[in-house]
C-alpha cells in the first residue's frame, strides 16, 4: 500500500493529472467573462481542469474566480445554465498580465454543486 502512495506521488509530481473524460470536458464561466491560464501554481501541480483556469472580465482583465466544470458523464440537470453562463473551452483572455491578481469572491450565479 505504501509502495502505491508513494509512486502516486511521484507520478502526480511530474505529470498534470486530470480527471477522466466525461468529468471537466466543458469549461463555463459567467457571461460576457474570457478565460485565462491561472499562474498561481506551483511546478508539479495536479487537480481538476478547472482549477488552472480563471475566468475573468475581459474589459478590465479582473479575475472572478474558476471556472465551472461539466461532461458527458455527468447529469444533465448540472450543466451551468446557458442564460447565465458561457462555455469558454475555446475564449481566452486577449491580455496575459491581468493573472497575477488574486481573483475576488466570485458573483456568478450559484447553481447546484457538483464534483
């Protein structure tokens, strides 16, 4: 059990890892927002899709925190609403400098959580 921890670990501190197909495969963010690689982690990082993403206002490149995850393998009924969200897979931030900000609470629309 120890030896599959530790190479866990290892493997975890030299590759991202990311959740299986059907978990993250869309990204969403609250209306009119842009998308934007966050910076704040460190080498060797693993979690879920969404946590290396911010989504951000594109006027003033203001960070308004992560994104929201949805797949195929998920219920229907937990896809982000599209009145209140957009699906930004494919939307990046057209300036780069606005990450190192610290993104403030988020005031998007709170739906049901989900893992």
């Amino acid at each position: 059990m120890l030896l599959l921890v530790l190479l866990l670990c290892y493997y975890c501190s030299e590759h991202h890892a990311a959740l299986p197909p059907g978990d993250e495969d869309e990204l969403w963010c609250p209306k009119g927002c842009c998308l934007l690689r966050d910076p704040h982690h460190r080498p060797g990082y693993c979690g879920p899709r969404t946590q290396f993403y911010l989504c951000c206002d594109p006027s003033t490149n203001e960070p308004k925190g992560h994104p929201r995850g949805w797949g195929f393998a998920k219920d229907q009924a937990l896809k982000p609403d599209p009145s209140l969200w957009d699906r930004v897979d494919d939307r990046p931030c057209a300036r780069k400098d606005a990450a190192s900000r610290k993104p403030k609470a988020s005031t998007a629309p709170q739906g049901r959580d989900y893992i």
